[in-house]
C-alpha cells in the first residue's frame, strides 16, 4: 500500500520557559504591560503548554496576574456588548 518510512515525523521543539531563560525579568504584578503578553484578548490565562513556561514560573505568573486583577490593573474580562 505505502511505504512506512516515507512517513514524516512531526518534529515539536520544546519552548523553553523565557523567565528561566533570562533571570534579569520580573514577574510583577504591577506590571500589566508584561503580564498582558500571558493572557487571551478575552482576559484568560494562556495555559503553559502554549506559552512553554515552567511550571514554577506558570504559578508565579497566574499570581501575578490574579493580583494585578484585583487591583484594577488587568481587565477580568473584555467589555462586549451584544
């Protein structure tokens, strides 16, 4: 029928966590500019397998972000009218 090894494999390169990468970033939570990079336009968390932080750094991140919800520096939500 086919010949097997013909076959591509799918090659996924591992994404290495950029605050593990570079020590001198913070993660502030009085930083919206930084913490908006790690968030949907509708307000949510990007998960980890998608942003490729480690999960020390994910934690700290989603605090962060919580935070900075709190205080009215990130939006929860995006404000949509119907």
């Amino acid at each position: 029928m086919y010949d097997k090894s013909r076959r591509k494999m799918a090659y996924h390169r591992r994404k290495i966590c950029r605050f593990c990468a570079d020590s001198t970033l913070p993660i502030d939570y009085k930083d919206p500019r930084n913490l908006r990079l790690f968030t949907t336009e509708r307000g949510k968390i990007i998960p980890r397998r998608i942003s490729g932080n480690c999960a020390k750094h994910q934690r700290m991140l989603t605090v962060a972000i919580k935070r900075a919800r709190n205080i009215a520096l990130l939006p929860f939500t995006t404000s949509t009218l119907r």
